[in-house]
C-alpha cells in the first residue's frame, strides 16, 4: 500500500507553496486596504490614519513625480504648512478636482481676513499659479509619491471587474506550479526506488 504521507516533497515544490501563501495573503492584504481607500477616497475629510491617495494627472511637478505616480498626502492644517512644502488641494469650490503643487508663499492674515493663503507652483511650469488658495482647500502635505502606482489604481478603479478573472488565472498559475513540482518530487522518488532495485 502507497503511503502518500512518507513521499518526500521537492524542494520546488516548497517554494512554490512559500510564494502561493506569501501572494494570498499580500492579495487579501492589498483587496481589504484597497477597498478601505476607495471607501474613504470620495470624501476630502475622510483619511487612513491621516493619510490619503491621489493619482498624478500631468506632468506639473516633474520631475519630483510625474504622470500615473500616486501621491500619499498627510492630512495638516495651514499653520503646519510653511513655504517649500508640496501640498495638495482643491483648486476651486466648484470643481472636484485637485492639484498638488508647491507652496512658494505663504499669506498669513491675508488683507486682514485672518486666512492664510498660499502662492503655489508647479516645478515644471514656468509661472506661478494664477490664483491663491485659502486655508480652507487645503487637504495637507505630501508624504511620498510612489512611482505609476496611481496608474494601477486608477486602472482598478474603472476596471475592476478585469480584476476578478485576473486573481483566478494568477491562482491557477501557482497551484499548475505546485502540482508540476509536486509531480517532479514523485518522479525522483520513483527513480530512486529504481536505482536501489537495480543494486
């Protein structure tokens, strides 16, 4: 009787498994934050730990980052904020759009209002913004910019349904990986057995 128990397994075959629960748990890890950023993404008030993503949209702060870079911003109010910080805002009331440029003067109390406001700009454009931002539009200071991120991001979040057969055939990729693996651990167990038959 075959004692599947007593087959030894190849060493590819562990590594195949080590890799396949490493991808399952960074997947699962990557869908439960993903989903908790999107959730909190449709509100400038909302944030992660005081954190929020934006994805580049042009090329104005080149090349510090550039277009599909994602940016991640901490959340600060305008005293915290000084000149030569790159902060990200809303540019208009009327728009839901946001810029992140950096600040080149700051206003403070300005024309006696008791607002700050801030002079910005873009490091690759060669004028200043033509308009000041108030305190108010102010969501905070970047963090760190993470290369094309963004761009995958993006893509997710207008194609998320490709990512559901994407996960199965990545799936089935590993586990073809593991039962080749697992196949070769029985062939060289066979081969063995024959080699000692044949002394």
């Amino acid at each position: 009787m075959h004692d599947s128990k007593s087959e030894p397994v190849s060493a590819g075959y562990k590594i195949v498994e080590v890799f396949r629960t490493i991808f399952v748990y960074l997947l699962s890890v990557a869908i439960i934050v993903g989903a908790v950023m999107f959730a909190v993404s449709q509100s400038p008030t909302k944030s992660i730990f005081g954190f929020r993503y934006y994805t580049v949209l042009t090329d104005s702060m080149k090349p510090e980052f550039v277009t599909g870079d994602m940016v991640i911003v901490k959340l600060k109010n305008a005293t915290d904020i000084q000149q030569g910080d790159v902060i990200t805002f809303n540019p208009s009331s009327d728009s839901e759009a946001y810029l992140t440029h950096r600040v080149t003067e700051k206003l403070e109390n300005y024309e006696g209002t008791g607002v700050t406001c801030f002079k910005t700009k873009g490091d690759a454009n060669n004028t200043e913004d033509s308009f000041l931002i108030d305190e108010s539009r102010v969501i905070g200071t970047v963090a760190v910019a993470v290369p094309k991120l963004g761009m995958v991001v993006r893509f997710i979040q207008l194609r998320w349904y490709f990512m559901i057969p994407l996960v199965i055939l990545v799936v089935i990729f590993f586990k073809l990986l593991a039962i080749y693996f697992s196949s070769g651990g029985d062939e060289e167990e066979i081969s063995s057995r024959e080699e000692n038959q044949a002394k």
